[in-house]
C-alpha cells in the first residue's frame, strides 16, 4: 500500500532504524524502546495538564489526574496502539464558562455525560463516518494543530515571578532559547549516533543536568505549579454538600441535566473529533487501519472514569502521540507506561521533576511542531486543484482562529459542497435518431440535486418528435431531487402529446424509481440483467396523472 505525502514527510522524522511498520510480536527490545518512550510522554504530558487546567480555572492536579486516567484507559482498550491521550486544550476552552458559572463539580458531572454520549457514539459505530474527512481536510488539520501546539508553548516564556503575565527578557531569555536549541539539536542529531535512547528523552535530561550543574536560572516546572498530590481519590459530583475541592455538589436533577447537556455534547463531538483524526495520522505513520469505533468506546469509558476521580477529561494528544511514535513506542506498553510514570510523578517525585527546565519540554514540542506539520503542503498547493488547497488554508486558519471540531466540520461542508457543484456541472446529454424517428438522449453525469435543473434543461418537448428515448447508460438516479426532475421531463412531453422511454437503468436506480411508485416496467427484459433493462415511462405514469 503506497504511503501518502504525509505519511513519507512524517516517517522522515522517525530514528532511522526505527521500523515504522506494525510491531508483529513482543521482545525485549521493542519492550525497552516503549518503556523509554512513555517516559519521555509522561514528562512532556506534565506541562500540558497542568497548563490546560490553567485554561480551564481549575487546579493542577485535576489535569494533571485526567492525563493520568484518561491516558491509561486509552492505552488499554483503545483503536490503536502507539495513541496517547490526556487533558487538551481544545477541551479545555469549552470548559471555562461551565467551571466559571457553575463550579468544579457540574464539570464532572458533565465529563461523565460526555463518556457516556462517546461510549453512545463507539456502540453505533458512528466513528467510521471519520473516513468522509478529505485529505486536504487532514492537511490543513495537522498544519493548524502545529500551529497551535507552537503559539502554546510560547506561554512558556512567560515570567513566573510577574503578575502581570510579561514575559522574559534580558538574560533569562536568551538563556532559555539557547536551552531550547539545546534540546532540538539533541533531538535531531542524536539518532544518528545511536537510538538506544529515544532522543526527546536524552534531550531532556541532557538540558535538565546542564541546568542544575550550572546552577542556571530559567523557569522550571515547579514555577508553573505544584505537582505533588496522592491518588486521585473516587468522587460522585452529585449531591448536596461540598466537593473535594470545596465547590458546591451538582444536584442530581432534570435542571442540572439540562445545564450539562450542552456542554457534554460539544466536548463529546470535539473529543472524538480529535481522537479520530490522531487516529488516522497515527495509522498513516504505522501502517495500520480500522478501530474507530473501538476508539470512540475507550475514550468515552476513560471521560466516565475521569469525572468520577475527579479529573476534567481529555481525548487523544496529537504532540503526545508524534513524540511516542518518533520515539518508538508501537505497542500499548507505552501508553501505560507513561500513565503509570505520571502517576508516580504526583506521588513520589513531584520535587524532581519539578526541577526540570521548561525550555527542554519546549525544544521537544517544536520538534513536534516541526514533524507535524505538513511542509510538503506547501509545495503542493499549486498544483492540486484550487478547491483543495482552499480547504487546505481554511481549515489551517478555522483550527488556529476558532478551534479544530469547527474547522473540520466547514472543511468537509465545504469541500461536499465543491464536489457537488463539479458533478452538478458534469450533467449533459448526446443526442441522436434511431431509424424509426424516435430522438436518444444519451445522457451523461450524475443525476442529483445539484444536477437536476440542468438535466431538465436539456430537452425540448416542443421541437422533439413523438417519441423519446433517454438513456441512463452513461449516468446514474441518485436522490429524490433526480426523480421530481424526471417526473418535471414527463411532465413536460405528457403536455405536449408525446412519450418518454427510460433506458438502461441500474438496478439500484430501477428500485430507487419502482419504490417512489414512477415506473412501470413495459419490457421483455430481465429485471435481474445488470444493463439490460429497457423501462418505458408512458404520459400519465409519471407524476401520479
């Protein structure tokens, strides 16, 4: 099967002896590289939970546990192997006004709803309608998700010690930089030497003991918050009384129902969105297929789980999961495996890794940043055809500007809608004389709702002889607006005294026409023939007359 674009651009990226093809069968090796890996995620996922709870108003370790829960859950039971999951941004913006309206608790409440509406969803199988998302679509996802993972880690920048919120300057910065290009010199140069250790991790550590040898002063983890905590502890938000974090409980009531409702179903859709899209990249670099559905189960039973251990849900991670993938990990051991490690940062080694530099997390997610993105994009544009690479910046600049679930949705209307105004344009008719004097029409192109005037337009009842033949050979009966429009044909030839005949409909065109009641079968022909049919619409049968 031949890789597409993305998939070459981002296999460049990998360590070169890193096989990018499925792990057939455990060994010691693979089981290394996946243990190295999730401990390279579990330290890059600390910044980000707790920064996404930040965004959200929420305390540290509710990220924090929901990078925990969500990631393990996920790991085990979900489509594919090699995906990290965790708190996100794009939920994180929806969960504000809840959390600022209503509290913490109507939070989880509405996490657990949000499980259940994607446990919903995986049981319907509705993850496969993925598969209708354009390539450009995905394009134009993964060069704006770049964009996005990159403006957020300029927040990093940001003096800890200001209230203010001004960022670095002076010598603070520029030392923070040159760590920055530290790590991403590590990252890239490293793999040619060796791939004993997957180079983000070497990047870190490398950075982290060069900062606290040298007694460096550049922000840390521990500037951004506290990341000691114990096990996230079992919580039903409903009732009367406080929370565990001393907010008010959510009554269990119709009115709370309706107040969550809302916002369950727009992180439910945002949620599976993003996880179904990491999907298919993480696919496309590994060479698998298939588990939507099965996806859309384990992120809904994780968001269950979260709400209920206070945890502010999350859904697939993209950086995460390119940082698993390029370092490695193949198999589901990663995954849990950087849950596990996360965990045992908040239990028992908060006060270490709260000394490691935010510029050596950073150099790793700009490598992130530059391994996604897709730079071949660029060079493309002007040679596919115009639509697409319109979609391609659109949905680039709809997913930084608003958020990805948004941009998705109007890149697929959009580019449905192109589809259908190029097919709607390919509707016409050749025409010719048969020996007895009846006029063919010949006509070629979909008939649907976007070509149905068109076809309309093409006979002339008036000059036309008294009997005509159109032939569906070359073109196919698709929708209800294809039959009103044949239905206005024999309308048109019934008042002027003449006959239609339909040629050469399909089988599933003849069902289409026999169930809507505007046929009559008039042939010798097998109904059962793939092409043989030969189907007479007489004045009066058409249009109920």
């Amino acid at each position: 099967m031949e890789q597409s674009p993305l998939a070459r651009f981002a296999k460049s990226f990998s360590p070169p002896d890193l096989s990018i093809a499925p792990t057939t069968g455990l060994n010691a090796t693979q089981v290394r590289t996946d243990i190295l890996s999730g401990l390279t995620v579990a330290l890059a996922l600390v910044p980000e939970a707790v920064a996404f709870a930040f965004v959200a108003g929420l305390h540290p370790l509710v990220g924090l546990y929901a990078a925990f829960m969500v990631g393990l859950v996920t790991s085990v039971l979900g489509g594919r192997p090699g995906m990290i999951s965790g708190a996100t941004g794009a939920l994180a913006v929806v969960m504000v006004h809840l959390v600022h309206e209503h509290g913490v608790e109507y939070l989880f409440a509405t996490v657990i709803l949000m499980g259940i509406l994607q446990v919903v969803a995986g049981a319907l199988r509705w993850g496969k309608f993925i598969r209708m998302v354009p390539h450009p679509v995905m394009l134009g996802f993964v060069n704006g998700l770049a964009i996005v993972i990159f403006l957020a880690q300029l927040t990093q920048f940001k003096d800890p010690s200001s209230a203010t919120g001004a960022y670095l300057g002076g010598t603070t910065l520029w030392m923070m930089l040159a760590l920055v290009g530290l790590t991403m010199a590590i990252i890239h140069y490293l793999p040619k030497f060796t791939t004993l250790i997957p180079a983000p991790l070497a990047g870190i550590g490398i950075t982290a003991i060069v900062v606290i040898v040298f007694g460096i002063n550049v922000p840390t983890v521990g500037d951004m918050a506290s990341i000691k905590g114990t096990l996230p502890p079992f919580h039903w938000p409903f009732g009367e009384g406080e929370g565990i974090y001393g907010t008010a409980l959510a009554p269990f009531t119709l009115e709370t129902f309706y107040i969550i409702l809302p916002y369950a179903v727009i992180l439910a859709a945002i949620g599976l969105i993003e996880s179904l899209l990491t999907l298919n990249l993480v696919g496309e670099m590994t060479g698998q297929r298939g588990g939507a559905s099965q996806e859309c189960m384990a992120q809904g039973a994780a968001n269950v789980v979260t709400g209920m251990f206070g945890g502010m849900g999350g859904c697939a991670m993209i950086g995460q999961s390119m940082i698993n993938v390029k370092s490695g990990g193949r198999t589901r051991i990663a995954g849990v495996v950087a849950a596990l490690f996360l965990l045992s940062f908040i239990l028992f080694a908060s006060p270490l890794i709260e000394r490691i530099p935010l510029a050596a997390l950073v150099g790793v997610m700009f490598m992130v940043v530059i391994g996604t993105f897709a730079w071949n994009s660029l060079k493309i544009m002007r040679k596919v055809p115009f639509t697409d690479a319109f979609v391609i910046v659109l949905v680039t600049v709809v997913t930084v500007m608003e958020d990805l679930a948004v941009a998705v949705v109007v890149g697929v209307i959009v580019s449905a809608l192109a589809y259908a105004w190029q097919n709607a344009t390919r509707i016409h008719a050749k025409t010719e004389e048969t020996p007895e004097g009846a006029k063919v029409y010949k006509v070629q192109g979909p008939l649907f709702f976007g070509s149905a005037d068109g076809f309309v337009e093409m006979f002339d009842p008036e000059n036309d002889p008294e009997s005509v033949i159109v032939d569906f050979e070359s073109s196919r009966v698709v929708d209800q607006s294809a039959l009103q429009a044949i239905e206005a044909v024999a309308g048109k030839f019934e008042a002027a005294g003449k006959t239609v005949q339909l040629r050469h409909l399909s089988k599933d065109c003849h069902t289409l026409l026999t169930k809507a009641g505007h046929l009559m079968i008039d042939s010798d022909d097998d109904p059962d023939y793939e092409v043989a049919a030969d189907y007479k619409v007489r004045t009066g049968i058409l249009g109920g007359h």
